[in-house]
C-alpha cells in the first residue's frame, strides 16, 4: 500500500514540476529583463527543449526495461525514425526556398540531380499526416520487429545485441544517398513549422511547451500502462518470464505491446527534438547513442518513471558542462557512470532515495513501536 | 616555326601559308645541314630536325632517331626528355650527366662552345614520342627488367614504328616471361595497326587471348572500326573467353576476400565466445582488448625502431606475448574489479562493460593523441602471391594463418588442459561444476583473461590491416557479437562456422550489392536468422540453456 501512495506522490510531484517548468522557462525567457539574474537567454530554451525530449526518450526506454525486463539498445532508432518523419515535414515547409528555389524537391534531390519526388515523400507537407507517420513508422517497425523476436522467444543480452544490430543496419542504409533522405548530411536548414519561423523566439517557447506538454502526456500514460492490470503482467513477465507462460499468459502479446508502445513515445519524443536542434541525420542511428539513453535510466532509476526523466535531465546537463569544460574528460565521467551505478547504485538515484526513505521510516517506527508490542506482551 | 603550332589557332589561309613557308625553311636548313655534315645518314639527318624548333619536327626526329640503330640514339633521346639535349651552331649536343658535352652525331667531347646553347622543348605529344622511342629503344637493353619495362610502354604506347625492333628483339629474346610480354606489345600494335595482314591480326588476337587480363581485354573489346569482319569476330570471341576465365578467377578470388574477412571476424570474436559461452555475459569492452593490442604492437615497434632496428623484422612475434599480456591482464582487472559483483545480471554486465570501454578509449585518446598511428609491416609480409588472375597479398595470408593456428590452439587449451577442462564444466553448468569442487570464480577471472588476451593478439593481427586509432574496437564490436550470436556459444566451431558464414557472404554480397547494402543485407538476414534459431547454429543443449 506504502509504494501505491509514493506512486500517487510521486505523480503530483512530477505533474506539479513539469507545470512549473512549462510556466517558468516561457516567463523567465520572456519577460525577465535580460541581465537580471531570473533571465534565461534565448540559446538555452532549446537547450532545454532538447532535455525534455530526451526524458521522454528515457520513459519509453524505461517502460519496457523497468517493467517488462526488455533492454533495446536500439531505442535510437525508433527515436531517429519519428525525427525524420518530423524532417520530412519540415522539409516540405521550405518551398521555393531552398539554395536551388525548387519548389517541390528539398535541396539535395536537386543536387542528387533527382526529377520528382520519391513516393514516400508524398503526404509529408501536410502536418497532420507527418505526425500520423511520426507514430507509425517506428510503430510499425517495432511491431514486425518485436513479433518476430518475441514470438521466437529472443530474450536477455540476445535481444540487445539484434535491437544493436537493427539500429546500426539503419544507420548504414540512412547514410546512402540513395535511400532518399538527405544521405550523411540529413536533413536540416528547416524555415518553418505550421508556417511560424523555426528560430523564432517565440517558436522556441512554443516547442518547449509542448514538449513538456507531450513528456506529461506520456508520463501520465506510462503512469497508467503500469498500474493497470497490463502493467502488473509486465512486471510479471519481467521477473518470472516462463512462470507467467505456465500461468497461461500470452507473454509475447504483452511484450510486443509495450515494445510498439514505447516506440511510438521514443518516435514522438523524436520528433519533438528535430525542429529544436533544427537538424536530424543519420548519427541519431549510431548504437552508441541507444545505449547511454539506457544509460539515463540507469542513473535515475529503472522501473520508476521518475527516474527515467531526472536521469535524462542530469546526465545531459552534466554532459553540456563537461563538454564546455572539460572536453577530454566526458568520456570518462560518461565510462565511471556506467560502471558506478550498475555496481553501487543498481536502483538508481531514486532508488536510493526510496530505501532511505524506507529504512528511516522504519527505524521511526521501531522507535515507537516497542512500546504498544510490549502492552500487547503484558 | 613556332608558328606551326600556333597555327591551329589561325584561319585557313594563313595555315596554308604557314605550312609551305615551314616546308621551305625545312629544306632551306636540311640543305645547310647537308652540307655542313660530310656524311649524313639517315642519323645525322634526324637529329638536325631538333635545331628546327619545333614540336612537329622534333616528333619527326625523335621517331627518326629510334629506328636509325645509331648506338647514340639512346642517349639521345634521354637527353631530350631530361632537358638535356641542347642545339646551337647548327649542331646537336647532348649534355652527359656528368657536364660533359658531347656532340650528338658523332659522340665526341667537345670542347667549349662558343655561342649560346638552347635545350631542345618538348611538351607532352613530345613526351609521348619519347617514352614509345625509349620503349622501342631499350627493347635490346642487356638488363632483362629493363627489357620488361620497355616491353611494356610499347604495350601502351602502341607505337607502330616499334615494330621492327620488336620484331628483332622478339627473336634474340630468351627470357621467357619478357618474351611473353613483347609478343604482347607486338599484338596490340599489329591489331591497330591499319595495313597489317588478316592473319598477322588473327595471330594477334590469339596471343592475347592467351594473355587473358584486364588490358588484353580492354584492347580486344576496343578493336579500331577499321578492323575487319573476321578478326572482329574473331577478338569479340576471345574477349567473351577472357571474360569467362577472369569471371571464374574473380569468384575465387571473392571467396578468398571472403576467408581472409573471415579470418578477422573469427580472430576478434572467438575470445568474446570464450567470455561469453562460460559467463553468460557480453564483454561490451571486448574491441578495446583489440585496440589495446593494438597499441602495444605500435609500442612494441617504437621501442624496437629506436634502440634495436636490426630486430624490426620480429616486431610482430614479439608482440604477441606482450599484446596477450597486456590484453589479458586488464581483462583479469575488469574482471576482479567489476565483472564479478554483476553476476547473474548480464543486462548490467553490458552497461558495466560499455562504460569501462568508453573509458579505456578515451584513456587510449589521452595518452596516444585521437589520430591514426603508424604500425609497419615487416617486410616478410609485404608483396603477393598471384595464382592464375588472383592476387592474394603476404599480409592476409599471413593473418588467415595465423587466426586459423590461434583457433586450433584455443580448441586444444579447451580439450586438453585441466583449465579448458573447466571452463568447459562451467560453461556447461555452473552450479554443478562449483559443488565437483572447481572454483568457479577463480575460473571465470582466467577465461575472462583468456578471451582478453587472445583479442590483444587478434589486434596485433589487425594492426596489420587496419588503422590504429582509439576507434579500432568499435568497428570490430558489433560484427563480433553478430558472429558470436549466429555460431551460438556452445563450442569454438560455432563461432568458425559463423566468422567464415559471414566473411563469405558478406564478400560474396559485396561486387551485386554493394559494400554498404550487401552489410545490410546480412545483419537483416542475421536478425532472421536468430528467430528460428535464437540461440544460435551450434546452440547448448540441456537444462543448463534455461538457466
């Protein structure tokens, strides 16, 4: 009953912050006066639009690894191809102006010398059909993935290592030119969105927000998938996988859900993350990047939600200093995190801070209890 | 007569009368060399073209020189193309390397000029003279390479005024591989050659399908439209069998490609196989046992080049122990230090492992510097074997053998040391083999030193062919899994099976895909492939595999 509450708690806290954070960044940025010490300078609204998609990223790693025992190390994926949707539309959004002013073919076809649109670039100047495909495609690509994996009972470190080889496959194909999609350079030098300047001030703040916005939104879903009856067969499944089969639950359907669902948060969080670095390409593919994504989770806590997202915001921030400051240095504070949290911290920040909360409360109430258990004796 | 060649520039009038006034002044001073030469041979008459300066006429010349047989022609025409062929005072001289000048026509020293000499310009039509006249000339040359060479630039030059002394020296030659390449070069002259006779063309056409490579092809597949019919069909013939023959040699060679691939992926995944099959844990820091071998071959060479040269040669075989060593010793350290709080927790095992390979990197980028470092090759390994059209180099046949002796070697520490006595208990089942009394811990720190040690070998290996750079790991790492992943852990044949697999058939993929299509291609047909088999080709069997 005691963790049911924290969870209700823990709801309110992470609702209430995410509420302040969509009021403060918007006021702080716009009607503090610059200089003073509450301003927040225009470069950084990005910065932390981009954090947010990050811990939105994070979530949907964390829904299938906390509660359902899948680690994807090629979550990336899923993230990268829900950005390229959002580029596709953004790249239809430049028209005419272009390097090359065509007004149909994005810069690089008509560099590439190509003469009309390919056919999967059709629909995408339509925002509505962009962010349809911004949930299907890795949806899509999660469902056939996982029902083969699943189905044949590819499980552990063999998942892992095909979800890498998956990711890196895309990578490779993405970075041909011929796939279509901007080659090794991507797709950038966006103009607009929903015909509103991308750079704009204003644009910004409205990005953040609704990235915000949708990192509650998913939260509050993740939330309610793990509290449900669903949820509890996750849990299940992730602690006693062939116990939960002999019950006679369908183990693959649960997980082939959660792993469709949590693509298509990773491909939202994506798309969210395109117009506010303003350039996707095929790096976002690179294993390495799905993996410190796992790596968020880690330090915030695996299978608490919460944690997923305070990780996400502090190992990116402390990414942006050290890389401001000491460059040489990231790798090995990225390497010690690693090592550190999977050998000290195995629950994460939040976990330990849930035990400490736990065995303080115990100990509070072994201070008091003594007394009515020796009543009772007498 | 400098005109002359300015005069493509000009209207046709002018051209005309440019030409007859160059014709004039050519018999104007061809007279004036007449008679300042007593006897004027065909020689003497040549080189008094270069006084004229120009293009045309030292073209003339230089073809005139090759075929007088003046025993200075050599030495006339490397002058030219050195600058050192100089004219004045109605003479030609040629410049020795030495300074000494001597005069052309006759080969004396002569003394002081006086007057001012000019060297003799060439641009490159002229170039192009010369090298088919050197071609042509060193034909005879008593040093047989230099008979080779020659033989060769008449190949390419296709120089028609070669014939003659091909001809010649195709009947004084003894040499069996020169001869072969002066019949060559006499084939491809008499095919575009216009007025040679039918069967001198078919004879032709036969000698270099003997020859049967890229160029015989290309000249073949290329005849001039002036050919005639027969011999057209005759070429497009033997163009199809050489086609066929370079087809065949081609997929042989591809399998080779292949093997030698192979050979790589099985040096760099068949220690991660050992960590893997006795542990159950994926050692994601395994390409940086690779790169840390690597490195110690680099430092190996260092240290050798500066204090002991003589040793270069052994510089790889004395990197194998140390690379082992070194390798193998910081796989006992992660493994003491890290690996075995983590045990039963492989998920966290790979995340352990990916941050202490992101820390060895950037420890390797601290000390070494980011950029590629230069490892050499002994020149034990360098040069090929060519085996009918294949060409396999010293280097990869070196590391083909060598990945196959590692494996045999590992295969018999497995079988036939108590310590491969158990490990192989351990990777069968853990908790019976700790109760028959064998230390399981003890045994997972040395197969885990094992497999580190032998992927510091597999870097020494692939110093060879790869550049050495802190990223060097990465690149192995996720091929590596893919082999270990489709061989399955059961036993090392698994991952033979699955490296050569995967090495054949990605070099196989490769020449109708492409590289980067045929690599995807296989890491979907992998992905496939673990469903029906998820555990891999040579996959445990038992109770063990559920654990």
């Amino acid at each position: 009953m005691r963790t049911q509450s924290l969870f209700d708690r823990q709801t309110t806290v992470v609702l209430s912050l995410l509420a302040a954070a969509a009021i403060l960044v918007p006021a702080m940025n716009g009607l503090a006066l610059p200089g003073s010490a509450l301003h927040l300078s225009d470069h950084l609204v990005p910065l932390l639009g981009k954090y947010v998609c990050f811990a939105l990223l994070a979530l949907s790693v964390d829904l299938i690894w906390g509660f359902c025992g899948i680690l994807s190390l090629g979550h990336g994926a899923f993230f990268a191809l829900g950005g390229y949707a959002m580029g596709m539309y953004l790249m239809r959004q430049i028209g005419a102006r272009g390097v090359y002013s065509d007004p149909v073919l994005p810069d690089f076809m008509v560099f590439l010398n190509w003469k009309e649109l390919p056919w999967f670039w059709y629909g995408f100047d339509w925002l509505p059909f962009a962010a349809l495909m911004v949930l299907l495609v890795p949806g899509t690509l999660a469902f056939v993935f996982g029902w083969f994996a699943f189905r044949s009972r590819v499980t552990g470190v063999y998942f892992s290592i095909i979800t890498q080889a998956m990711t890196f496959a895309l990578m490779l194909a993405f970075f041909r030119n011929d796939m279509g999609l901007g080659g090794n350079n991507g797709l950038t030098d966006f103009k607009e969105i929903l015909g509103f300047p991308v750079q704009a001030g204003s644009t910004r703040i409205a990005l953040f927000v609704l990235s915000v916005l949708a990192l509650a939104g998913g939260y509050l879903l993740c939330r309610w998938v793990v509290g449900s009856t669903f949820g509890k067969v996750l849990v299940a499944v992730r602690d006693a996988e062939s116990r939960t089969r002999f019950l006679g639950y369908r183990v693959e359907h649960y997980k082939l859900a959660v792993f469709t669902l949590s693509a298509m948060l990773a491909g939202v969080a994506g798309a969210l993350y395109v117009p506010q670095v303003g350039i996707i390409n095929p790096s976002e593919f690179a294993p390495a990047n799905s993996i410190e994504v796992v790596i968020w989770v880690a330090v915030g806590g695996r299978g608490t939600l919460a944690g997923a997202i305070l990780g996400a915001l502090l190992v990116n921030a402390g990414k942006t200093w050290f890389t401001a400051a000491l460059p040489e240095f990231w790798l090995f504070a990225l390497g010690g995190l690693f090592v550190f949290v999977t050998l000290f911290m195995p629950r994460g920040i939040l976990g330990a801070a849930n035990d400490l909360w736990e065995r303080s409360s115990q100990k509070l109430r072994a201070r008091r209890s003594p007394q009515p258990v020796t009543q009772a004796a007498e | 007569m400098r005109a002359a060649a300015a005069a493509l520039t000009l209207p046709p009038y002018e051209v005309h009368f440019m030409i007859v006034l160059r014709n004039f002044l050519q018999a104007f001073v061809l007279l004036l060399g007449m008679a300042s030469a007593a006897l004027a041979g065909p020689y003497e008459e040549a080189l008094l073209k270069f006084t004229n300066d120009s293009y045309a006429d030292t073209d003339a010349a230089i073809a005139a020189v090759a075929v007088s047989g003046n025993p200075l022609a050599v030495d006339v025409v490397e002058a030219l193309r050195d600058g050192r062929l100089l004219v004045g005072l109605e003479h030609v001289f040629v410049r020795r390397t030495s300074g000494d000048l001597i005069n052309a026509a006759t080969g004396q020293t002569w003394g002081n000029p006086t007057g001012e000499l000019k060297s003799v310009r060439v641009n490159n039509r002229v170039r192009r003279a010369i090298e088919a006249a050197l071609g042509s000339l060193t034909l005879l040359s008593p040093d047989a390479a230099r008979r080779l060479e020659a033989a060769r630039a008449v190949f390419r030059s296709r120089d028609e005024a070669a014939l003659p002394a091909l001809e010649k020296a195709i009947a004084q030659e003894g040499h069996v591989p020169v001869r072969n390449a002066l019949e060559t070069a006499r084939a491809a002259i008499l095919l575009s050659k216009q007025d040679a006779l039918h069967t001198q063309k078919l004879a032709a056409v036969e000698t270099l399908r003997d020859r049967g490579d890229q160029e015989a092809l290309a000249l073949l597949s290329n005849l001039p439209s002036h050919a005639p019919l027969e011999v057209m069909s005759a070429a497009g013939k033997a163009a199809e069998g050489i086609r066929a023959r370079l087809a065949f040699w081609q997929a042989f060679q591809n399998v080779w490609y292949g093997i030698s691939l192979g050979s790589v992926l099985l040096l760099a995944a068949i220690g991660l196989a050992i960590t893997f099959g006795t542990m159950g844990v994926i050692n994601m820091a395994h390409g940086e046992m690779v790169m840390l071998g690597a490195y110690t071959t680099f430092m190996v060479q260092e240290v050798i080049r500066s204090y002991f040269p003589g040793l270069f040669g052994a510089s790889l075989l004395i990197a194998l122990p140390l690379a082992f060593l070194v390798a193998g010793s910081v796989g006992v350290l992660i493994e003491r230090a890290v690996i075995r709080f983590l045990y039963g927790r492989p998920l966290e095992t790979l995340l352990a492992t990916w941050g202490i390979s992101l820390i060895l990197q950037q420890g390797v980028r601290t000390i070494f510097g980011p950029t590629n470092r230069e490892v050499g090759t002994p020149a034990w390994m360098s040069g090929a074997l060519d085996i009918g059209a294949m060409s396999l180099t010293y280097n990869r046949i070196a590391i083909v053998l060598f990945a196959f002796s590692v494996f045999a070697i590992l295969l018999l520490v497995l079988r036939y040391t108590s310590l491969g006595l158990y490990v192989r208990a351990v990777t069968q089942n853990r908790r019976m083999a700790g109760s028959m009394g064998i230390r399981t811990s003890r045994i997972d720190a040395l197969a885990f030193g094992l497999g580190s040690g032998v992927a510091g070998i597999a870097g020494v290996a692939l110093s060879q062919i790869d550049n050495v750079s802190p990223n060097l790991g990465q690149s192995y790492i996720i091929d590596s899994f893919m082999v270990v992943v489709f061989g399955g852990v059961g036993n090392l044949w698994g991952t033979l099976v699955g490296a050569m697999t995967l090495g054949i058939a990605n070099k196989m993929l490769e020449p109708h895909a492409g590289a980067v299509l045929g690599k995807i291609a296989l890491l979907i047909a992998i992905i496939v492939f673990i469903q029906r088999r998820p555990r891999g080709l040579f996959a445990l069997k038992g109770r063990a595999v559920e654990a």
